[in-house]
C-alpha cells in the first residue's frame, strides 16, 4: 500500500479517524475529506507523524466541493486509489414530526455525497485499478425507532455498491462495510472526546463478548482497499459482534 493515496470522507473523528490512521500507517497518502474543521485540523495534525496527511474541507451535500476536494487531492499527490466513503448523519425523530429538509440532508450526506465522490474519483480510480469502500451500517437491515432516513440512506449505500461494483468493474472493486455497535467516543474531536462507559449488559448482547471498537472497522477496510482482496467485489460485510444473527426473546 506504499506510496498510494486514500481519500476518506469524514475522516476527522470516529470510526474516519481510526481509518484515515490505519492507512497511514500503511504508508499511504491520507486526504481526509471532512466538513467540520476542528475536527480535520486536529485529525491532520495528529496524523502527520504516522504518515503524510492533508485535510480539506469538504461539504458532501455540494458537488462543487466535492470536485474542488478531488481536483486539490489530485493537484497535491497526482493519484487517487483508495476512496473511503464514511461520513454520515442521522436525525432522530419521530416520522410525524420530521421535515422533507432533515430527510434530504441526511440523504444528501450519507448517499448522494457517495456517488458525488464515487463519480469525480472513478477516472483515478480506473487508471490506478483501485478501490472503494462504502461505510454502510447495520442499520440498512434492521431499526430502533425514528430512524427512518439514516435507515434509507445506508440501505442505499449497500445497493450502491454492487451497482458501482458492476459499472466499475474490472479495473475498480467496489465493497461495503457494515458496523454495528461501534463505541467511538474516545475517536471524536477533542472537544467532545471522552472516556466510553459501557456496561456488562452492553458487552454481553453480543455474541462476540464486547462492544465493537473502531479498529475492528478499519482493519476489514485496510483488506478491503488492499490487493489481497482481489477477487472480492460488490460484497457487504457485517462488522457487528455477531449482533444481527442472535434472536432476543423477552
């Protein structure tokens, strides 16, 4: 992975971050592409021992940034073979009470920011037959309540991917990665960064015996990305503990 370049959406905090330090750890170029400045500065500085790391701001929900962010990644290191596309929001409200604009909003970051970024990295990706990553959730497969448009916009995501997988294909592998209950609270911006508090009822819900940790994520995402993959496209893959397959009875 040496001497390659990743670009990973959101990558200032959270399950991101873990990602964009993952990679430069391999060696790699890291352009974290993030809209909320405190936390691309912090996540740039951070990282610059581990590896060469630029952050650009970035707003998913225009497509003129995104094409600025791609063409200022391209004008700074010349190649683009890894895009991550991780950054997500939700909104949670009651279906009466939430708004066509929450709805668009989380849409427009979480999916169509995606394909924005899909579409303006595919002519790099092609020439250096790279790879995408879609961070999609668990939450594409199954809900708590009032959660209707991050459910939506990460179900979307898993069908994006097979679908850019075909099109893209073969130069460019197309996957997804699905988390579930990931404690990231110790990955945020350093102004919201905390110690996690979790309970032995939080652990043993899933049959793995813990809460996930971000690592868990980025280090199927490192495979995904990397050659040793070769033969693995349009595929989701569940990072959950094993949480999705237990059955519950009360």
């Amino acid at each position: 992975m040496k001497g390659k370049v990743v670009v990973v959406t959101g990558g200032g905090q959270g399950i991101g971050r873990c990602i964009a330090q993952m990679f430069a750890e391999a060696g790699m170029g890291v352009v974290i592409a993030e809209k909320d400045v405190e936390a691309g500065s912090t996540a740039q500085e951070e990282l610059a021992p581990r590896g060469e790391t630029v952050f650009l701001e970035t707003d998913l929900c225009d497509e003129n940034s995104v094409r600025t962010m791609v063409a200022s990644c391209l004008e700074r290191f010349g190649r683009i073979d890894v895009l991550v596309n991780n950054a997500g929001i939700m909104c949670e409200k009651p279906l009466e009470q939430l708004s066509l604009q929450e709805w668009n909003l989380v849409l427009a970051t979480n999916l169509t920011g995606a394909f924005l970024c899909a579409r303006e990295c595919a002519p790099s990706l092609r020439a250096n037959r790279g790879s995408i990553v879609n961070i999609a959730s668990t939450r594409a497969h199954m809900s708590e309540p009032h959660t209707e448009s991050y459910a939506a916009s990460k179900g979307g995501l898993v069908a994006l991917t097979h679908a850019l997988a075909v099109s893209l294909g073969p130069e460019v592998r197309v996957n997804a990665v699905s988390p579930g209950w990931i404690e990231v609270r110790d990955w945020k911006k350093p102004s919201l960064r905390e110690e996690p508090i979790l309970t032995p009822e939080d652990h043993l819900q899933h049959p793995a015996g813990r809460v996930g940790r971000p690592e868990d994520v980025a280090a199927l995402v490192l495979f995904l990305a990397s050659s040793r993959s070769g033969f693995v496209t349009g595929q989701e893959f569940l990072v959950d503990g094993g949480m999705t397959r237990k059955m519950i009875y009360r």
